[in-house]
C-alpha cells in the first residue's frame, strides 16, 4: 500500500475511530461482516423510536458514509482495534460471542490481522463489582489491540472489512433480553467494531 507521509494535499487530521454495529442475531449465526453496511442503509441496532418503528443504521451504529472503503480525499492511518459488545449482554451471550471467535481484518482480499476474538479489548463500558465481565478489559481508550509500531495506511476508494467469524461451528442463539429490536421484534445483541487512529480529510 501507498505511504501517506508528505501527502501535502490533507490539511485536516483528526484522531477519529472508524466504526461499525452488527447485530449477532438470536437465531445464531456463522459470521459477521462489518463496515459493509453505511449509514441510511440496512437496520438500526439502536431502534429509539415509537415501538414497532424501524430505521435505518444512523450515527449510533457506524461513522462509514460508504460500504467497505473511504470517499474520495479521505484516507486513514490505521492504529488499532476494539471490539464493543452491548452493555447489557449477559455473561453466557458473552461467552458464546468470544470464545471460539475469530476476528479478522481485511484489506481488499488480504488479511492483515488474523486473531482470536478474545484478545480483542472493548476500551470502555461499565467497570467494577458485577460489571468486570461486561467490560471485557479495563476501560479507557488505551487498552486496544494495537499496531502503532507497524501502523496500516487504509487509502481512499480502497477496499476493507473486519470478519468475525466462528470456525468450529454457528454461534449459539443470543438469550439477552434487552437486545437490539427492529419492528418490536427481538433480533439479538449489537456489536461494535471500532478502528483506531488518524483519518485524513480535505479541508471543507
């Protein structure tokens, strides 16, 4: 991939993750596929409206304005990755997400990181007695799985997604009963992937 030092063209930098929601669905499932999905598009986790309203995915679940790459001018210094489960999941959803999960981030059809679910931290969420699972790691921005020593230059128009995947079979059906809703019907638990580092844009 192309290097962005000297790009003299983007006077804006701005420390901004990427992120994206998916919902692991009740029904269980064999994988999931992030960044796919821009805002406007596809279903809210994150469904606030009067019951039996469905919206589409808005600022709550993703910051992507395009499916899988970056508009035109825009690039990204990619520095590390989080792994959100939802607040409220219960610990046996929680077991059933991360163990034996796969997390795998891809640039065009090359993966460049490859690693058990697990090691991936969420960075923040509720932290102390009873909330210690759910935070999934001590919660501050720092604790990410970082690459800052061999940082990944993700460049405009170019193709990437994250996949969690569970090799050893489908993931067992979600049991959180305040997971996300779409119509009024429970249809699992969201799932937040955050990319951490410097997005590069043109000045407005």
């Amino acid at each position: 991939m192309a290097n962005m030092t000297g790009i003299s063209s983007y006077l804006d930098v701005i420390v901004e993750p990427r992120y994206d929601t998916v919902v692991y669905p009740n029904t269980g499932a064999g994988q999931l596929v992030f960044f796919a999905v821009p805002k406007g598009q596809g279903n809210s986790a994150f469904q606030t409206g009067p019951a039996g309203a469905v919206t589409a995915k808005t600022l709550a679940d993703t910051n992507m304005d395009l499916a899988g790459q970056l508009p035109g001018g825009y690039n990204f210094k990619l520095l590390g990755f989080r792994v959100m489960p939802s607040w409220d999941i219960t610990d046996s959803d929680l077991h059933f997400v991360f163990n034996g999960a796969v997390f795998s981030f891809l640039i065009g059809s090359k993966p460049f990181l490859t690693v058990p679910l697990r090691t991936i931290p969420q960075g923040n969420g509720p932290f102390g007695s009873g909330a210690s699972m759910n935070s999934f790691g001590y919660p501050v921005l720092g604790n990410s799985y970082s690459i800052a020593k061999k940082p990944l230059d993700i460049l405009q128009t170019q193709n990437f997604q994250v996949v969690i995947s569970w090799p050893n079979g489908q993931l067992m059906p979600c049991t959180t009963t305040s997971a996300a809703m779409v119509g009024g019907h429970l249809i699992g638990v969201p799932l937040t992937v955050f990319l951490d580092g410097y997005l590069y844009r043109p000045v407005q």
